[in-house]
C-alpha cells in the first residue's frame, strides 16, 4: 500500500472511532471529537515532542492498535460505566512474538489509565513464577484482586491489574495452584471494578480457558509496523537525542527489504541509542569555536544496524567477539584508507582545528 493510502486509512478510523463514540454517548461528532482527544492526543503518524510523551503516546507507530485500544479499552474505563453501551473489559491480553513490544505497549496503556483520571487504581503483580506454585505467589494474586474488589465496593474506583511474566504464570503443568487462583480472580472481575493486563507470545501454548471471553475479553496482536511507522520511529529518537536527521530514509528501508530484516520499535530504540553512542565521539564542542552537534547520516545508521545485527547472531553483550570482526576488516584496508577510517570514527567529517 503507498504511504498516502495508509495515511488516509489511519485518519478514516479516527473518523470511524469519533463517530462511534458520538453514537455511544448520545453526543455530536464535534464534542465527541474533543472527548476522544482527551483519552488520547495521537498527533498523527509522525510523533509530536522529543521523547518525553506520556502514556500511549510513547508509543511509536502502531496507531491502529492504539485507535483500537482507545476505543474498546480507554474509553469504556474512564467513562467509569455510566453508559450502558460500553463494555468494560475484563482482562486485556496482547499477543506476538518477543521483541516486538507488548510489555512496553502494556506498560504505557497502565499509565495512560493512571494519568488521564484520579479515580483510577493500577497495581503491578511481579513475580518469580518460574518458582511455580509458592504460598507467596499464590498470595500476590489471591490479595491484589481481593484487594482491588473492596475498593471498588466500598468507594466505586476502578482497579487496572498489569501482571509481568503472564505467559509464564500459566504453565498448568508447574503452576496448577498459580493458574486456579488466577481463575477464580479474573473471571468477570470487571463486576469487582476490576481489569487485568497482560502479555503473552505464543497463544497456542497458552490453555484453552484464558480465550473465555468471561476472563479475556480483548485481544490484540502486535503485528508489524508498517514503513511509514518504521520512518516515524527514526524521526522520533533521532529527535530524542536531538541530532539532525540527515539520513534517507528509503534507503534505510530498502535495505531493511533487500536483506529481509524485520526490526520492532524496542530494537529501533536500541539502534538510536547505539547511533547516538558513536556520534558523541563526532561531536566536537569548544566554547572558543561553537558547539558542533554530528547529524546522522544514512551510512551511520546502516553501519550500526549492521553491527547491531551481527551483535545478535553472536549472542546479545559479546562485544569481543565483535570488535575482533571489526579490526579484522579494518586491518584489510591500505594504510591511508584505514587512518581515515580511525579518523572518522571519532570525529566524522569535522576535524579539530590546530590551534
């Protein structure tokens, strides 16, 4: 699809939510629009600020999921059940393979909830299940519920649960105790003023019971990002560091397409701040001369992606093994070609100056 027809569609379901939530509430589009703005300020494809977003909006691309999000989880939760046509959800699950990022997507819904109402709760359950069926773990989920149960009872506010390290609380076979506790509390606990989060990888693993839409009534898989997304999040943390964007894009992409690389906004992250590692070394700063901040260029950033990826075949913080590959193609350049490159490494294309 061209990056305008997935503009156009990204826009039409803002429409399509705006005009649903308006139906909902008996209001005008109009005021419908400013309320859906409230729960969530998306600011289009292209992030607005320089990192320091707050809740969703500190996540970067998938705006479908966040629209949808908005419309089948925020909305009906802050508008607290006062209209009848809003289904609270009971519990929230975000599924895909690691990396992707579901526990930060998960994260940021927990504290867009926090921070949009005050009559909000949230409570984090954390936990060494691996341990499996200990009187501790089984506590931690028997008193948060519970817990959150009274509240509402007894002063109406609401209770988001986000548990980490889902997947592996539902091991039936090491966890049978962890698993029918679980049971008893999520299931319709959005009668006890209750939703829980979670996050999970391989659905198929899971058992067949977590699907009942009595304990899981919204579903969202982290697919991925598109390549307009994809440019929107180099845009964003190239803004967070505050460098330049000198880069091209469409090469970048390209590259990403020719050489069949699937990178996720958690590895975006991790590439940026690795970029704006070796830039540091560029930047040259004197009070005499001026401050001199290195752009980043498109070769940079593929130079970094490059060992980023070779960083992962030989196993995430072997950096020996790494820079060893890097010296020995270093070594098999002439003299000349090999002083420039040391050069560049640590001042790009701007040298000091003799004083």
């Amino acid at each position: 699809m061209e990056l305008s027809g997935q503009i156009q569609d990204v826009n039409q379901k803002v429409v399509d939510d705006i005009t649903l939530l308006s139906k909902k509430l008996g209001i005008s589009p109009a005021v419908a629009k400013v309320r859906y703005q409230e729960c969530l300020d998306i600011g289009g494809i292209k992030p607005k600020g320089n990192g320091y977003e707050e809740g969703l909006n500190k996540v970067i691309g998938y705006n479908a999921e966040k629209l949808d999000l908005i419309q089948n989880v925020v909305t009906p939760i802050i508008c607290n059940g006062n209209y009848k046509d809003f289904d609270i959800p009971n519990g929230v699950l975000f599924y895909g393979p690691r990396g992707r990022g579901k526990s930060y997507m998960a994260e940021c819904l927990l504290e867009h909830l926090n921070k949009k109402r005050h009559n909000i709760y949230t409570r984090v359950i954390s936990k060494n299940w691996d341990k499996g069926d200990t009187d501790e773990n089984a506590f931690a989920i028997a008193k948060t519920f519970e817990e959150a149960k009274k509240r509402y009872e007894q002063d109406k506010i609401r209770t988001i649960i986000y548990i980490e390290g889902f997947d592996r609380l539902l091991n039936e076979n090491n966890n049978p105790i962890l698993c029918a506790e679980f049971i008893a509390a999520a299931t319709d606990c959005r009668k006890n003023g209750i939703t829980w989060i979670g996050t999970i990888t391989a659905p198929k693993a899971m058992p067949d019971w977590l699907f009942d839409p009595h304990i899981t009534s919204v579903s969202m898989p982290v697919k991925a990002i598109s390549d307009l997304e994809q440019s929107a999040l180099m845009s964003y943390f190239w803004a967070k560091h505050d460098r330049l964007d000198k880069s091209n894009h469409n090469t970048i992409l390209n590259y990403f397409r020719d050489n069949d690389i699937k990178l996720y906004p958690p590895q975006f992250e991790e590439i940026a701040n690795n970029v704006n590692e070796k830039l540091n070394k560029k930047d040259y700063k004197s009070e005499k001369r001026g401050n001199y901040s290195a752009p980043v260029t498109t070769d940079v950033v593929l130079n970094t992606i490059r060992e980023y990826l070779a960083s992962r075949e030989l196993g995430i913080g072997d950096k020996q093994k790494l820079e060893k590959l890097q010296k020995e193609e270093l070594v098999g350049l002439d003299d000349a070609a090999y002083i420039n490159k040391i050069q560049e490494k640590y001042y790009g294309n701007k040298f000091p100056e003799n004083n």
